[in-house]
C-alpha cells in the first residue's frame, strides 16, 4: 500500500464535512450531485421544484469553492432537468469568466425509450476553473491522438505528417502579425530549408492559396533551431506548381503528444451507463441505479497532473475513488480521491437495501472497501466521517 492512501471516506453531510478540508487542499472536483428527477433512487421526491434544488447546491458550491486550490478546477455532471440553472449557479459561484466548458456525455446511446419526446442519450458536465488564469487542467489528452492521423514514416521509424508552415488562418496576416512575414530559403530537390541563401535555394515568402500575403507560424529564431524539422517541397497549387515550405509534425514528440479533447464524448470513448453497472456490479453487485463509467472520470483526470488531489463530495457509488485508483495503476500516478456521501437510509426494497447496505454511505464504502483489495491502494475513513 503506498505511504499515504489512494482513497479517503467521510461518511455525513458534505455541508458538515467541506470544511474540515483545508482551505485550498484540493486540486480537482468530480462529482454527479443528485438530480432533480423526482424519482431518484437516494433521494426521492426532496427536490419539488428547481428552486429547492439550487437552494441545495449554492452553498454546496460555496463550501466547495473553498476547499479548491487556485490552479484547481471543478467539473459537475448534470441532466437536462437542471442544466441551465447549475450553468447559472456556477456562473454565480466561480464566475463566469472562469467557465471552461459544457461537455455533452453520450452515456445512453440507444437513447431512454421511455416517456414522450425524443429519445435523450446525453447528459452534461460543466467544467469550471477556481481561477481560470492560474488553472492547470489541459484539455488536451495523448489518448486523443489518432496515429492514422501521421501516415508518413522517416527514415528512421519515426511516425509524421506534414503541416505547412505557412499560417492559414487569415486572421494572421502581414497587416496583424508583420514579424512573422519574411524570406525564407528553400530547395525542393533537397528539401533543406534556412533563414539565409545557400547554393541551390530560393526566396519563398508565405502567401495564402489565392496569392495574397501570409505570414509563417514559426519565427526566424525557430527555424534556425529547428531546421531539420522543415522540408521545401514543391506543391500543385490554384496557379500551377510552387514551392512552400512544411513542417514535419512527428507522432512521437518529448513531453508526449496531445490532442485537444472535444466537447462532444462518445460511450465507446469513455464508457455508458450499461458499462458503469457492470463495473460496479462486478465489484459489490447492482446496488446503484445510475453510476458513471470510470472512464468518464478518467478522462477529466488526464486533464491535470497525475499527483492530484481529488474531491468527490457526492461520492454516490464511488465511481471517482475507483477511478482515482485504476489511473494510479495505469500511470504510476500518486493521485489521492477524498469521497464524502451522506448516510441516508437507502430506499426500503431497493437492491442496495435487500444487499444489506443500510445507507448510502455503505454503499461507497463498499466499493472502495473492493477497490482497495481488488485494485490496491488501500482505503482510509477517518473516525467520525
């Protein structure tokens, strides 16, 4: 078991509990709040109207907030039902200058045949950071990189494509980034590029496909330090052939390539709810109605660095604990999850209560309980939650 726990446990309140957490201790929020459906399985018809819920969640958040470290962010799961007014919350809460994204979850992909209307298939997760210019969540992630997006090989093995180097984004120009319009020196026999003529080359300046002026993305001081990654090659244009200039982007860069993560997620990405059951039922049988996939919460994590601390202050079956655990073992990470659920009665005749799990929060204790033996790790509850 490593020095300090993978996985802590308050049992009680999240009111009662958020502030005996160090102010500032957390690095990263996950958390699926109980929804305002009506007939949730934990919380049963406590929420009548959209008011009450908030009313629930503002000093939630609040309390939340307080725990978050400055570089630190918080993502929150949510349905349809109260979307738009959690949007308006954690405006109010962490600002709307610190928002960072509304994520559409694809977790039922056949869609819910129930009811009227459409068959819905997603859910959200709003992301927000505490101070959004000290944040330190990169939504980017390698497991975003498609390597059928580098079909070019080099001599060496070495996996590219070639990107131009001129900038095709016509917002970049001469007119609003002149340091970047200048000569550079090609030959596209060779293919060797250089700031300054050597014998064989010629000028080339950027231009855009219809002919008018661009600039180049890299600096002069860049090409100079990074000649071999450039390459003349002559290309069959809107005017005939010319020469420009490439960059070859390489598959496998230092520090470990990454791709920006959409916004849309797919199940076969991260996981559905039938995945999420099965996940749970595997370790402490079906005692949760609606768990998340871990691979959802192990998609946020490698947003931020793998030493992170992390809150979930509705733990529900303790999806995030779980989850904390698997990317350890997968990365050698020292991530730490602390989950908090209440201790609630589980519904009378419920598969949790006829499980013999009296509480809600028997039901997190149980599957970190099995993550611990299981995953390792170990788990920790402090005496009084």
């Amino acid at each position: 078991m490593p020095a300090e726990p993978w996985n802590t446990f308050h049992a009680g309140d999240n009111l009662d509990v958020l502030p005996r957490l160090a102010p500032g201790s957390v690095d990263l929020v996950y958390t699926d709040p109980p929804y305002n459906t009506g007939n949730d399985f934990a919380y049963a018809d406590r929420f009548r109207d959209h008011a009450a819920w908030t009313a629930m969640m503002r000093p939630r958040l609040v309390a939340v907030r307080e725990v978050l470290a400055p570089h630190g962010a918080i993502f929150v799961s949510i349905d349809d039902n109260e979307a738009a007014h959690l949007r308006l919350l954690m405006d109010e809460v962490f600002g709307e200058a610190n928002f960072l994204a509304q994520i559409v979850v694809n977790l039922n992909p056949k869609g819910r045949q129930l009811g009227r209307g459409f068959a819905t298939s997603h859910e959200y997760v709003l992301a927000y950071a505490r101070h959004l210019p000290s944040c330190v969540v990169e939504g980017s992630s390698t497991e975003a990189v498609d390597e059928g997006d580098f079909p070019l090989t080099a001599p060496d093995g070495r996996r590219f494509r070639y990107l131009p180097l001129r900038n095709t984004n016509k917002k970049f120009n001469p007119i609003t980034a002149p340091t970047l319009h200048f000569e550079l020196y090609g030959d596209p026999v060779s293919g060797r590029v250089a700031t300054t003529p050597f014998d064989g080359s010629r000028a080339l300046t950027p231009v855009f496909g219809d002919g008018r002026p661009a600039v180049w993305r890299w600096s002069r001081p860049k090409v100079d330090e990074q000649p071999d990654d450039l390459e003349c090659r002559v290309i069959r244009g809107r005017t005939g052939e010319r020469a420009d200039i490439f960059q070859r982007d390489w598959l496998e860069r230092e520090g470990g390539r990454r791709k920006k993560l959409r916004t849309i997620w797919l199940a076969e990405e991260i996981g559905s709810t039938d995945t999420a059951v099965a996940e749970l039922k595997a370790l402490v049988g079906h005692v949760f109605e609606s768990p998340k996939p871990t691979g959802l919460v192990r998609r946020i994590l490698s947003t931020v660095p793998s030493d992170a601390v992390v809150l979930d202050p509705f733990a529900g079956s303790g999806t995030t604990g779980h989850a904390v655990a698997l990317a350890n073992v997968a990365d050698g990470g020292s991530r730490r999850c602390i989950s908090i659920n209440s201790t609630e009665p589980t519904r009378v005749g419920s598969n949790a209560h006829l499980a013999g799990l009296a509480t809600v929060a028997d039901i997190t204790r149980a599957r970190l309980s099995a993550v611990a033996a299981q995953v390792g790790g170990g788990l920790e509850e402090p005496l009084g939650g």
